[in-house]
C-alpha cells in the first residue's frame, strides 16, 4: 500500500472509527519504514586533512574521498539515511582560487537537501550572513543520489580554517505520502 505522514494516520483511529483494512496496511507500511532511533549513528572521517563527523541512520558505514584539489565526495552506501554533517577543513582542502565543493552521493537515490552554518574553526563563531562578512558564495544542487555543494572565497577565513555544520532532510521522489 503506501507509507503515510502522521497527521493522516491519526485520521483513521478516532473515537468511534473503525479503520479499514488498507488503513491497517498503510499503519503496517508506514511504520515498518521508520528508521529504529537505536540505528542512529555518528561516524568520525578523514581524509587529507578534512574531518566529517557524518549522523545517519542505517547499517553500513559512510565513506569521505578526495577526488582532486578542492573536491570531496561523502558517500552513502545503500541502506544509509544520511542525517546531518559537520565538516572541518582549511586552506590546504581548498583549490588555488579558495573553493571546496563537496559532494554528498547515496546509493539509495535519495534527494539530500541541507541546512547549513559556516562557522570560524578558531572561535566557532557563526558566519551570519557569509556573502556580505566574508563574500563567501554557496550553492546546492540536488539530484537523485547525489548532492552537490559548492563554496566559494573560503580562503578569506583565517589560517585556523572553518567548519561546515549541517542538518540534512534526506526523502525518496517514490515515495507515496498522499
């Protein structure tokens, strides 16, 4: 059948009601897809110089590479929802012109989209507005599988480097939630 949001569930079980067999099916559906809260998990990795501290829920385990100058890809082995990110790096992760990109790939085709802080790695103090403090640039583009970030000027952070926290919504484009 289908896996349904919450709100919709609760629609079948009022007082008085008597859910239907598909109701049931759908119950059944949606809860065998959630995620066991006792799956999360948090994984420290590394690659020339770059830490990610990745949160996801899933058996398998993520992993980061440099594919050249500048350009990192996260990977998400099939059966890994990825959950939020924290990545550290500086200036020797960088290309010559002061960019990263960093790609975040996952095997089970899901759209990553994130929510992101950029903070100075020496003080931890958030960069609120990164184009006008510093004229960093970010853009994010979202396909089937594979993420990609891109971050411009982030060698006008100081020696210490910077760190990328984010929170990601990761969802299928099958999924049925009508």
């Amino acid at each position: 059948m289908a896996i349904v949001p919450p709100s919709i569930l609760k629609t079948y079980f009022n007082t008085g009601d008597t859910p239907t067999e598909a109701q049931y099916v759908n119950l059944i559906d949606t809860l065998a897809a959630l995620p066991a809260s006792a799956s999360l998990k948090w994984i420290n990795l590394t690659n020339d110089g770059m830490t990610v501290k990745a949160t996801f829920f899933g058996s398998g385990t993520p992993t980061l590479s440099k594919d050249t100058t500048g350009e990192y890809t996260i990977d998400f082995t099939t059966g890994i929802t990825p959950m939020g990110l924290v990545i550290t790096g500086d200036a020797d992760n960088l290309t010559g012109g002061g960019q990263i990109t960093i790609n975040i790939d996952n095997d089970d085709s899901l759209l990553v989209w994130s929510t992101r802080k950029i903070l100075r790695a020496d003080t931890f103090a958030t960069i609120s507005d990164p184009k006008s403090e510093m004229t960093i640039g970010e853009t994010e583009t979202v396909a089937a599988g594979s993420t990609a970030q891109v971050y411009t000027n982030m060698n006008n952070f100081p020696t210490e480097g910077w760190v990328i926290v984010q929170s990601l919504v990761s969802y299928s484009t099958t999924d049925n939630n009508t």
